[in-house]
C-alpha cells in the first residue's frame, strides 16, 4: 500500500525562492505553492496542509500578518509554520515565536538545514497525528467495551426484572423481551418465543379487547400515542396461544438514540394482583358475614331480656288496679328500660350505618308528630334538672311532609340528648323553621342551642369521628355509648343534609342541621297548633305515649305464639289479651307446625325468628310448604337481619321487632284479624 506524503504550503513572492524549495522538498513531500500573502489563509483553509513555510518579507502583507490571522481562525490555528526569512535580528525571532511560529528557515537556503528542519516538524506532526489516532483507537474500544458492559447490564436487568419487559424497533418488531415475559407465557426458548411473536403478534391477543375494541387497531394507537407522551398506560388482555386470555397493565415509553427509536412495554400480569384481590374480598365478606352473625346474636340476645323487662312493665302500667308506689316504682323501670334499648340501638344502628344496610325511605309523615315526639320525650327530664327548655316552632312549616321521619327523630333526639346531658344548668332552645327551596321542596331547620359545657374548636372538628367522648372527666354523670353524633353525622349524610355547630367550652353549643323535604299537600301548622306545641300542650305529648294507647277488642281472632323464651311468651299473651284475643302459645316451631298439622288455623302465627332447632324462617318455610296460607308474622330481636324484603322472601307476612310495639301489634290485628268473625 503506498504511503501517502505529508503536505506543504510554500508562501513566498520571488520565484526562486519558490523553486528552489520546491527542489529541496518535493521528492519527499507534495507542495503547494501560493505567491501572495494575501491569499495564504484562503488557500491553507482549502488545501489544509501538514506544514506552511511562509516568507516573512512579502508585499501588501508581511508573514506576522498572514500568521497572526492563521491563529485567529478555529481551523487553520494548529498548522505549524515555519518562517522563511533573511532577517536575522533576535527580535524578529522573537516576534515570530510569540505569533506562533515553530521554527526558522534562513536564506540563502542550505538543503540540509531546509529538510532536517522540515523533517523535525513533520515528525512531530506525524507522531502527534499517531497519538491522535492512538488516543482515538482507544476511545473507541473504551466505547465499545462500556456498551457491552451496558449491553450485559441490559440483559442482566431484563433477565431478573420480576414483570415481563418487551422491546420493540420503530417498526414495532419485537427484538427482545425479559424472562419475566417469557414466564408469563410459560416459555424457556427465548429466540423461537421472538420469532413466533414477530411472525403471529395477535397470537398472543384475543381479536378483541375488554373495551369491546379491535386489538390490533388498540395496539397500533397506543404506540402511536406514545410518540408525543412521555407514557402510556393502558389495560391489556395477553393470550397464550390456542388458550385463556389474562388481565396486564402495560405501561409503554419511546425511547430515541442517535441512531435509532426503540419502543419498551412494561406489562404486569393482573392474574396473581386479581387473585389476591378476590381473596381479599371474600375474606373481608366473610368477615362482614361474621359481624352480622355476631350482631344477630347480640341483638336477640340483649334485646330479649330487654323486650321481657320492657313487656312486663308495659303489661303491670296497663293494669288497672295498680297502687301509686308500684305504678311509680314500674315507671321508672320501664324509662330505664327504655334508655337501655336506646343504646343497644345506637350501636346496632351504627354497625347498619357501616354495613349499608341503612334504608333510607320517603314517606308522608305528620309534622307536629314529629316535633312532639322528639321534644317532648325530654320534656319529661326537666323534672330533674335545672334547666329551663324552650321550644320555637315556625307557623309555616307544612303539616306534611315526605322523608324518613324515622331517622329524623333520630337525628333531633340525639342532638337534644347530648344538649340535656351536657348542660347542668341555664336553658335549651329548639327552634324548627322552614326555609324554602321550590314549590315542591324545602329544608327543615333544626337550631339546638344550650347553655352547657361546650367544646374547643378541636372538639368540634373531631365530633363526628366513629366514637369520641368528651367531658367524661368533668361531667362523670354522662351517660351513652358516645355514637350518637357519628349516627347523627352518618344519617345526615345519607338524607343528603348539613350540619353547623358553633361552640364555646364553658358557654355551650349550638347546632343545626338543614334536611331537605318534600311538601305534602298546601296546609301550614298555623299560629294556634304553633304556640301549642312550643307550650307542650299538644295531646300527642307523653313520656310513655304508647302507655295511652287503647286497644281495640277483638273477640273473635284467634292467634298463636311461637317463642323459645316463657317471658316472651307471657309478654305477647297479656298484650294480646289487651285485644281480647284468643291466645295459644308453644315453646318451637317443631310443635307450631304439630298445631296445624291437627287441623289449627290461626288468623296471625306471630313466629319468633331465633329458636334452637328450628328458626322461625325454617319453620315458616315448612308451614307453607304444608300448604298453610294464612298470615305468618315474624317476632325478632334481631335489628340487623330483621329487614322486611328478607323476611318477606321466606314467605313471611311480616315482621315485628322486639320489644312488641303496641301500636305496630295493632296495624297487624287490624289488617289480619279485625271484621273477621267466625
């Protein structure tokens, strides 16, 4: 192979100057030649010599000139020049080195001196040029070997990341995938995996995705998606092929080099997340399914000794030859009694509260029933305290309205309760307005303010937590389970109203809450059954109103109690001989069902829900299968599974909760056993 010569620009304006440089030099080196100074920086940014050799003395512009101007330029600074020069004056020397010359060629010319100080320079130029290519060489291989050890660590990491990894060429071809992908196909031959993907991709795809679209037409967007994001993710259904297809998460970037654009999809198989999850829910269903259990069983049995303590009390108050100091002393048992089962229903609200079974209904309901009912169950308490209570009741307020009066009771009682129980002295106002949001709808305001222990802002905020108690240190007497103002809270939530408290420790509460309602009908409660109300001489008002209800004789009806306890059993017996009703009991319903499997028909079989042996929905459900048709009424203390539709799928007639509310006992013999004579 030839070698190919160093090069050399010959500046100079006298032409034997010219030629016999040009016979000194070029046997060994190609030279190019230019006369003019002038010239010499175009012609060295074209030719890019190895060595200029440059006149000093030359017309227009001297050799500092055309050097100080070959240094200034980025390109043509690093080519040596050596001054050719009759000047022999060390300051031009001087003047020569510092411009940036390397060396001195004097005239008249020796040829040996012209080559040995030409030679030196392309010397230097030569091993300074092999350096370079060295240096060049070496950062090349560095190069190469830093992108196999990052090729290595590519590998490495695809080969142990725990999700599959995908990599695709700007064409979408995929070039390599991690072994977790392999492992979520259930494959170990990563080229013949490649290979079968790139030929077949939507072997590995069902036609269709979840979202009901094409595939190919999801794949094709996403990538193209990703060329203007710095991600995309998206749901994903892989398919082994010729089997099931199963739930990813692929999460797809572009990644752009010098040279080329690579696509890499991260996708997480759901199938064990999924598989977790449904565990997950089972478990928590299960769990629910327990707490019902355990709630079921602490309902009845609390609420049973309860609905017996309740019952006889009810039944002795009923009678009519009762001395005053017995009449008094079963008063205050059965008020007890009653408080009693207010907790017992606060937490077994509360737990329906977090289960969702919490209907809400919307029914017609009286208003001035409403307001009685709430205030006046606390009217009775004044007697022990020394606060003064005062209630405002807006005359416009409709006498009718739709909600759930049920639950707004509940809300009003247990805000009135806590101002009672948080007030030792000073007063209370309940004030009831109306405020109007269309013709048909309308907020029910409640404002309860007290004069009692009040709350720091803290408190406040706090108040609605699952259970929070405050005062217990300073007010000892206070009673509860300390969940009513999160029922509260709960029950507002789910009528879609507001509460606001405003309060100050040690100069009292006042709370509203605004429930929204629809208007029933045009009447307004007026000026007159205003007053009576806020004078609590409405005949409705009655700590024990149920005590004053009268029974309905109704000598005709025959009627059957089912119960496992003989407490209940005397309970429901004298309530019903209230009725003048022909009672007959049974301890089962094993032998419920003996009674009119002898030819017995009842106008109610009131059914207690909980026995051994035999539940009353079993025993239900066998009575009907004899054919029995006649009214079938559950008696349950079971406040959490006790929901009407679930009774009424067991071929009930209906339900009553213990302890037996008279009045709801009345609605059944009314609609069941009233008018129908034998």
């Amino acid at each position: 192979m030839e070698t190919v010569k160093n090069s050399i620009l010959v500046v100079d304006d006298e032409a034997v100057n010219i030629r016999a440089l040009i016979e000194i030099l070029s046997e060994d080196y190609t030279v190019y030649v230019e006369k003019s100074g002038l010239n010499c920086y175009n012609a060295a940014l074209r030719l890019m010599p190895d060595l200029i050799l440059l006149d000093v003395m030359m017309p227009e512009i001297d050799g500092f000139g055309v050097i100080k101007s070959l240094k200034e330029d980025e390109t043509t600074k690093s080519i040596p020049v050596i001054f050719v020069t009759g000047l022999v004056s060390p300051d031009d020397e001087t003047k020569g080195f510092n411009l940036g010359a390397v060396d001195y060629i004097k005239k008249p010319f020796s040829d040996k001196v012209v080559k040995m100080r030409v030679y030196h320079q392309m010397e230097i130029i030569n091993q300074r040029r092999k350096l370079l290519l060295l240096r060049e060489a070496e950062e090349i291989e560095r190069k190469r070997q830093e992108q196999e050890r990052l090729n290595r660590r590519t590998q490495q990491i695809l080969n142990s990341a725990p999700i599959g990894i995908e990599i695709y060429d700007e064409n979408l071809n995929l070039v390599d995938i991690s072994f977790g992908t392999l492992k979520m196909y259930g494959v170990d031959d990563k080229e013949k995996f490649i290979k079968h993907y790139t030929e077949n991709p939507l072997d590995y795809a069902p036609e269709f995705q979840a979202n009901g679209e094409r595939s190919s037409d999801i794949f094709e967007k996403n990538f193209e998606k990703s060329k203007n994001v710095d991600y995309v993710q998206f749901a994903w259904l892989h398919r082994i092929p010729q089997g099931e297809a199963f739930p990813t998460e692929v999460t797809l970037t572009q990644i752009k080099t010098d040279n080329s654009t690579e696509y890499v999809a991260y996708v997480h198989d759901l199938r064990e997340i999924r598989r977790l999850e449904a565990e997950r829910l089972a478990a928590l269903e299960e769990a629910s399914r327990a707490k019902s259990r355990f709630l079921a069983r602490m309902s009845h049995e609390i609420r049973t000794p309860i609905t017996a303590v309740l019952g006889i009390s009810e039944v002795l108050l009923r009678g009519q030859k009762v001395p005053t100091e017995l009449e008094e002393a079963m008063t205050k048992i059965y008020d007890s009694s009653k408080m009693l089962l207010e907790l017992v229903n606060d937490i077994l609200d509360f737990s329906k509260i977090e289960s969702g079974n919490m209907p809400i209904l919307s029914n017609e309901y009286d208003v001035a029933s409403l307001i009685n009912d709430s205030a006046g169950i606390h009217f009775v308490l004044l007697e022990q305290t020394n606060v003064t209570f005062t209630l405002n009741v807006d005359e416009n307020i409709p006498e009718r309205l739709i909600g759930d009066v049920l639950r707004i009771r509940q809300i009003l009682t247990n805000l009135l309760s806590n101002a009672f129980k948080f007030t030792e002295s000073g007063s209370i106002v309940m004030s009831v307005e109306r405020e109007d949001i269309d013709s048909e709808n309308m907020m029910l305001t409640v404002t309860i303010k007290d004069t009692g222990a009040g709350m720091t802002p803290k408190q406040v905020e706090a108040i609605q937590d699952d259970y929070v108690r405050f005062h217990e240190e300073e007010i000892a007497y206070a009673t509860g389970t300390g969940l009513g103002i999160p029922i509260v809270y709960n029950l507002a939530q789910m009528m879609n109203a507001s509460i606001e408290y405003e309060s100050e420790v040690g100069m009292g509460t006042a709370v509203t809450v605004h429930i929204p309602q629809k208007i029933s009908g045009s009447e307004v409660l007026g000026t007159e059954l205003a007053r009576s109300l806020e004078k609590f001489e409405v005949n409705l008002i009655s700590g024990n109103a149920e005590l004053e209800f009268v029974p309905e004789q109704m000598p005709y009806g025959k009627i059957l109690v089912v119960d496992d306890v003989d407490t209940n059993l005397y309970v429901a017996e004298a309530m019903l001989g209230t009725f003048g009703l022909t009672v007959e009991l049974c301890e089962s319903g094993i032998e419920a069902i003996e009674k009119v499997k002898n030819g017995n028909i009842y106008d109610i079989i009131f059914m207690d829900q909980m026995m051994p042996e035999m539940d009353g929905i079993e025993a239900t459900t066998r009575l009907r299968e004899m054919g029995y048709v006649h009214p079938i009424v559950a008696l349950t203390a079971n406040a959490i599974k006790g929901e009407y539709n679930d009774f009424l799928k067991s071929g009930l007639s209906g339900f009553m909760t213990k302890p037996i509310d008279i009045k709801v006992l009345n609605s059944y013999l009314v609609k069941f056993v009233k008018n129908k004579e034998r």
